[in-house]
C-alpha cells in the first residue's frame, strides 16, 4: 500500500445551524481544509461525501456539495455507515489513494439532523439498527439499546450511574475549551443526574445532542505530500474495521462491541502499535456507556476497568491516555456523516500540536493517535491510527 | 496499482419483487456470486453495499444485508452515486483490493423501488439534481431533464420521435431473451409512438421501468485469483469517473453529458485501448435518448452520428458494438443501486462467453467490455472497462 497522509483539515461550528443549508455547511469546512493543505478546488481529483442524508432538502447531496464547493467534474461519492459514516468515507477516500488511482482526494462529512425535529431524529437513529424487528415490535431506541449495554456494565462490574456521569462531565469541561463544540458549558454530576430520564440508566446528560456540522480532510500520497512540501504530514498507519450482527439478540454478551475490538486490533496490527503508546484519542462517546466500553474493546485497560479509568482521571489531559478532550459525541456534537471525519480532524490537531487552547493539547510522548468510530450499536466499527 | 478481477458474478430476477424484502433480494445475487467463485461468506473481508435506500423499511441496509448473508464481521460500508451507485460500490471494493488493504471485496447492488408509488418514486428520483432550486422552483422531473437533451438532440442532428423508439425496440427484443430482464416482451416503434406522453419527445416507453432488483460481483488480487485457481478471470483494466454541474442551467450544451466524456477518456486511458476495441458495452439508457448521447459520449462514433448508429442497427448483436443485449435499463430494468453492478455482471459473462441463450452472445474479437453508468443526469459517470 502506498502511504496516505491528511495534509489538510476544516471544522464547521457544530451546533444548530438553521443559518446555513447543507452545501453552505459543507463549505464551512471544505473551504479551511483546502486551505490548509495550500489548495484550490481544482487540484482534488476525487471527493467522498459521508453523509446519512435522510434529515434535509438534498438527499442525494454529494453533487449539490461539489457544486457549491467548486468540486465539479471530480470522481463523487456519498459514503453511509451509520454514525460510522465519516470514518467510512476517509477509508475509501484513503484505499482510492493508497492504491495508486489518484494522489489527492477531499474527504467531507456533512450532517444538518436539526432540519427534523426531535423525536423524528430519533425514530431515524433507531432504525440504524435491526429495524423490522428490535425497532418496530420491541420498541427499541437507540438510548435503549446502549442502555442494555449500561445495565450488563453495572452488574457485572459495579459502576454506577454516578460514574456514567463522570464521562459527561470531563466531555462537557473540554467542550467548553473549544469553540466549535456544540454545547459550550461545563457541567456537574449532579446535572446528569437530576436530567430527565431517557432509558434507565442513561439519562438526558448522557446522551449525545442531535447536531449540525461538517468537517473535512486533504488526504494525498507520499509522493504528493513531498511534491507539495508539506511541513507537517499526519501518516494514516492503520485501519480496521469490522461489523457486528444486525439484531442485539443475536450477541454473546452486552459488556464491549465485539466490532470495536476486531476493527482496533487490525488497526493496531496494521500501524504496528500497542494501546499503552497512543498518546491521545477520540472514542464514539454517542451515550457515556459507550466511552467506557471504547476504552475496554480498545485496549486501553482491561475488562471492567473502564470504569476506574474515568474515576481516576486517566483520560483526561494529564492522565494516561487523554480521550475526547474536544468534548466527544457528548459535547462538542454528533452530526452523523461529519463526526468520524472531525475525529481525525482533531487527532491531525493533536499531532501537530496545535491545539489552542493549550489546555486541550494533549502531550505528545510517541505521536500515535487514534480514532475509535462506531456505527449504530456496534454495527459498524472503524478505528484509525495515525502518526505524526 | 494492483490488478483486479471480477471471479464471481450473481444477479437476481429483476422486476415487481413483492415477494422478497431487501435483504431476500440481495441474497438472491449475494448466494450465486459466491458460488460462482467458489468461495463462503466467511472468506469476504470487505463488503460494499450499492443502494438509495430511500424506498423501504431499512433506511440502512448494509448491516440487515450484512446479517442475512452472513457477512457479520467484515468491513461494511454503503455507497451513493445517484444511479451510478452501482458503479461506484464497484469502485470502493476495486481500489480496496487495489490498495493492498484486502485480497477479496464482495460487491452488492439492491434497490426494491416498488415500496413506494409511482409519483414518489419520481419524485425521489427527480431529487437527484439541483432539488430546491430546479426540481422544486422550476418543476423539472427526472424525464423532463433528459427531454431537454432529447430536444436539442432532436433540433440539431434531425433525429426524430422514431428513432428514439428504435433504442427501446432493440432492448425490449434482448429483454425478451432475459429472463432475469423486468419487461420480457418484444415492442414496435408504433408501441413506443402510442405510449403515453411522460414529457415531450419522451413517452412512456422511451423511460426505464421502476424495478426491484439486485446484483452481486466478488472481486479478487491477482494474488488470491492464482491461489483460487480461477478459470476466467475477468480483469478490471480501467476506471473512469466524473461528476457534472448539480444545476442543469449550468450545462453548455444539452448534446451530450460532459462527465461520461469525461469518465470514458480517463477509463480507456488508463486501460490503454481505444472505443473501436470494445467488443460489447452496457450504457446507461434511462430513456431511449440516453443511450445515443452515451455512443457519442463514449467515442463509439462521432458528435450527431448516435442516431445513425441505431438506425442500421450497428448497437445490435452482429453490428459493430452491442450495445445493452441484456435488455438495458429500459427493459431489463433500473433498481438503481443494482444497475451498474448488473452491467458488470452482464459484460462479465460476455468476456467468459457464456451469455445464454447463444442470440444474446456478442461475438469477442479483443475481448474487451465496457460499462457505462451515470447518476442523475450526468450529474455522476463511471466507466469500467473490463478485459478477459
């Protein structure tokens, strides 16, 4: 495989943007991103959209984008995998790369999920699951199918609902460090815990927000990184990736997603690396359960350890692996197609060291990086390693 | 890059499939594909998933596919190219294997349009350009899109409301040798004539029918086709794609789709042959204009001489290029995300030679195949070009 490096990042405002349509929101992050990376439209041969896309006006959008964005007339594709999407979208913009079919791609992921309203977006989400039948006869939404995961988690390990609320607290202090994030406040464990039930034990705080954004990559080869001079290529070493069975009743157990730990030991095993050298990582924080289970299927501690993990103050800035210190899926948002994209942005953020305010640098001993992106409950699963 | 062949083709019954839900339909192309290549579910690293999805229950259905073949496990991702969708599934598994990243990729394309009526699903399809501004303000439809086309083309090459009707007549009479094809029936250009009025010069019978369908490719490395001991291979020689304006009224011309240019140019540059070596091409004839912009497009003659190609039936088994012998979008059918895989599975069985019944068999001199399918209306092109 040839080598693919990000060589250039945008990163809309996420939050509700009523003030802009889908293309205007794409262009908030393409128009950075090809800056970034010294640019124009003109230069991107090949362009891969994530993007769920059942939310707003345009729902085949990846043309009306290119359009806005001066893209016309590049290689186009929309690219879908649940809240995986992003992800899924930087992996076939990285394998066109990496096979030797272009040098340059631009990689958007766009989601506007406030054009429906509430209860409609979460009749959407829970579909992104065995829809006929968990959905439709059991009832089941997505809050209540990681609540089944919460519930096992608790048993068997002891956590508590307290503890949960810890992730929401250490996303919500970082997200009120970055200007882009959605929900800009710092919050108590006492907040969490008097928000209004959602599906016990998850509660209002513990779930993601229904967001708008968009952010966006330059990925372009090895031969084009030195082509362009680039001062500070960020190195794609690895992906992985797996999917897990449509229906819940069809796994052994609610205490990890069995497609988070095969897609993060191909990723590991690709870019030669072990959990304890990752030096910072965004995980699918969608609900708070979902952190602690990321840090388990990712290696970073053993089974039920998560949750001393987040107690200890491990993963945030200065403990031992800083984790979604640009305020996660909790805080910063969750726009479907973009956020698997803004994961990278903010890891290729990371690695250059660049973050401002410094108190969300995390510090950087090996320059290894990761990015852990699920799909539905575990349906899909990317996990991206990437050095500096 | 690395080389790529198509070692297993699979391809449902096209048509009113009420019969089956989506996942029952993929599994009717996923099952052969494997079969022909020998191989299980167990041994497909990669899949990818070609479909709208805008019609029916499954909004996401990748992962109820994924389960219902037994694919849990691999690396699932949907994609979206307009009616290209097809193509560009193709592409996502092709550079894939290309890359290095997977030695196998299973490809499924599946649409089951017939969930919706018939108005909504013409809506939904005239979605697929400028929505807000053309579809909605100005009441452009999908067929009066291409009628814009049809009428310039009319205007200025002296092509009548006839000649038109030859394109539906030669695929209706290989239809009728399909039987997989949707409208197995032999039609006359006085049928065409007297259809009904979908938008002028265009009838009914000038348009692609609203199919269900599905069809399926496993595609391998070179490595794993010597390790298979695969008897024909069929290689991936070369890819071209290309997108055009979301607005129509940003288009030069209505004489020809500049993105299929385009993608044509790129794909026979990179697979080093030239429009007069293609032995038999499927083209994307959503109505009967479509497929003679597409041989003028595609270099199979020149500017304004389409309509002489159709008139001495040079497109027809015996005549210089056959064109569409398995019916086409207009009578085989046009689930969309189905459609380009199909046209792969088509060319597929041309190069090995083993087109049932013998009246359908183009004659291979070069043994060299082509496919063209576009998105919308030239809004998406890929052009694969297939050698044995």
């Amino acid at each position: 495989m040839r080598r693919v490096a990000v060589i250039g990042v945008g990163h809309s405002r996420f939050g509700d943007r009523q003030d802009v349509n889908v293309k205007e929101l794409a262009f908030e992050s393409v128009k950075p991103a090809l800056e970034d990376a010294g640019l124009t439209p003109k230069d991107i041969p090949y362009v891969t959209v994530g993007s769920i896309g059942v939310w707003y006006e345009e729902p085949l959008p990846a043309v009306a984008i290119a359009e806005y964005c001066g893209l016309t007339g590049a290689g186009l594709v929309r690219v879908e995998a649940a809240c995986a999407t992003g992800s899924a979208a930087v992996y076939s913009a990285y394998t066109a790369i990496a096979s030797g079919a272009v040098d340059l791609a631009l990689v958007v992921g766009v989601e506007k999920m406030r054009e429906v309203d509430t209860s409609l977006a979460v009749e959407l989400i829970g579909r992104a699951g065995s829809y006929l039948w968990e959905f439709e006869y059991f009832g089941m939404t997505f809050p209540s199918y990681y609540a089944l995961y919460a519930t096992a988690y608790m048993n068997r390990y002891g956590a508590t609902e307290e503890d949960l609320a810890l992730v929401a607290v250490k996303n919500h202090k970082y997200a009120a460090l970055n200007p882009l994030a959605h929900l800009q406040k710092e919050i108590s464990v006492e907040d969490v815990l008097s928000s209004y039930m959602i599906s016990w034990p998850l509660k209002l705080y513990d779930c993601s927000p229904i967001t708008d954004g968009s952010a966006a990559l330059v990925l372009a080869s090895e031969e084009k990184v030195r082509e362009l001079r680039v001062d500070t290529p960020v190195w794609i070493a690895g992906v992985g990736y797996s999917s897990g069975s449509s229906t819940l009743s069809q796994r052994s157990d609610f205490l990890g997603l069995d497609a988070a730990v095969k897609a993060s030991q191909m990723a590991y095993r690709i870019a030669g690396v072990r959990p304890d050298q990752i030096d910072s990582a965004n995980v699918h924080d969608c609900f708070t359960i979902a952190e602690l289970l990321a840090y388990e299927d990712l290696g970073f501690c053993r089974r039920g350890e998560g949750v001393k993990m987040i107690r200890d103050g491990e993963t945030e800035i200065g403990g031992r692996i800083p984790v979604n210190v640009d305020g996660g899926l909790k805080a910063k948002g969750h726009p479907i197609g973009a956020t698997g994209v803004s994961m990278i942005v903010e890891q290729t953020k990371q690695l250059r060291e660049e973050v401002k305010p410094s108190a969300r640098q995390a510090p950087m001993k090996n320059y290894i990086a990761l990015t852990h992106n699920v799909g539905g409950t575990g349906h899909y699963c990317y996990v991206t390693v990437l050095k500096r």
